[in-house]
C-alpha cells in the first residue's frame, strides 16, 4: 500500500501563509464607510419636484431650504422639506478604494440626520426635525454590477413622531468616471449640476430615489417620496 507522505514544512508554510492572506483579505473587504448628504449654499431656496435637481422643474423660493440641502421630501398632505447629515454603512462600500471590485450586501450601522420641514397652509416654515437609525429591520444595502444599488432601512423621526421605513434606488458616479459616458436625461443633468459643488476630496457621488411609509405613531400609514444626494470621501 502506497504511504501518503506529509507535505514539506517548506510546502505547509506556503499554505498556511496562502490561508492568513486569503482571510485577511476576506475580513478587509468588510470594511465600514461613512457618507455625507449634500448641502451647498449655492442650492439654497432650491426645490426640486422630482428626483433631480438641474431640471426645468426646478423652482427657487426665498427663505426656504436654508441649510442648501440637495436631498428633499415631500409626505401626504403637503408636508415637504430638506435633509442633511451623515450614516455609515458596514460591508462592501460603494465608494473608495474597493471603487467597483467588490459588490454585495452592506448593514447599516448608524444614521444621524436632520432638516427643516414645511407646510404651507399652516404658514409652518423651516420647523426642525431629526432621524435616527431604528432597531427594527429590515436594514440592508446591495451594491449591483451595473453602478446601481438598493437599499431598505427603518429611522426614527421625531416629525413623524415614529418609525419610518424607507426603500430606495440609486446610480452612483466615481471621481474618475465621466458622467456623460455612463447616464443621460436628468440623471446625467443632476450629476453635473452637483459634481461642482462637492468637496474637494470627494470619491464618489450617489442619486437616490426613495419611497417611506410611516409606521408607528399617530401619522402612522402615510406615504411619501425623497430624492438623496450623497457623497463619500
């Protein structure tokens, strides 16, 4: 009978080292990140009635949307406002070193948002509200191989006076892409509007298109729409 020798120390070596670099790399690819809603002066007064802004339904009002926030709201019954802030994301990051070689499923791990909300009929303007990351899931992100993603996620709002579940669609643009090659129509007009006022060590820029529903609280059933700027750096 044949005798199954062990390998050489000098063989083992090789495959264990394989095996510590194999895992190293598997734990580096979930890595966390951090993205910032845009916000810019030059957007001040700006409201947009779709999901993009640079449009020609754009409107400018004086002494609304104050913080110059690109990411805007509307709910049932004629409330809408301005969002600003930052979240973090744990997994395979859109944005960033790993740019598009990996793709897959992150969790959210925090939220911390605020903005102004308004309603006209109520002469209520620029009233302050924040949103948190909620416990309840679902709460996931997943990046696809064609630069779009998708995301679900529950937040805390105190204008809700509740949780809120939000699902949303998104393209995104890397600093050394060209939009023009990738997008067109108003995905490619938002994206050159705002390409300009990102800050200076930006990585990437995303476009979301969100739909919520409310889910607790005595507001709790109704709908709205968002459209989302962010950018990673």
């Amino acid at each position: 009978m044949n005798q199954v020798l062990p390998p050489p120390r000098s063989r083992l070596l090789r495959v264990l080292a394989a095996a510590i670099i194999a895992n190293g790399f598997l734990a580096s690819s979930a890595s966390a990140a951090t993205f910032h809603l845009l916000t810019s002066p030059s957007l001040s007064g700006h409201v947009t009635f779709d999901a993009f802004l640079g449009n020609a339904d754009d409107q400018v009002f004086n002494g609304i949307n104050t913080i110059g926030a690109a990411s805007q709201f509307s709910v049932m019954g004629g409330i809408y406002g301005f969002v600003q802030g930052s979240f973090t994301t744990q997994g395979q990051s859109i944005f960033g070193l790993q740019g598009q070689q990996l793709f897959g499923s992150n969790v959210f791990k925090s939220e911390n948002l605020s903005g102004q909300w308004n309603l006209n009929s109520a002469s209520l303007f620029n009233q302050a509200f924040t949103q948190t990351l909620a416990a309840t899931p679902p709460n996931a992100l997943t990046i696809n191989h064609d630069q779009t993603y998708t995301d679900s996620f529950v937040l805390n709002d105190t204008l809700a006076q509740g949780n809120v579940q939000f699902a949303g669609t998104g393209q995104y643009l890397l600093r050394n892409q060209n939009a023009a090659a990738l997008y067109s129509g108003s995905v490619l007009t938002h994206f050159n509007l705002v390409t300009p006022l990102l800050p200076s060590d930006w990585t990437g820029v995303a476009q979301e298109s969100q739909t919520f529903k409310i889910l607790t609280g005595p507001n709790a059933g109704l709908t709205g729409f968002a459209t989302v700027t962010l950018t990673a750096r």
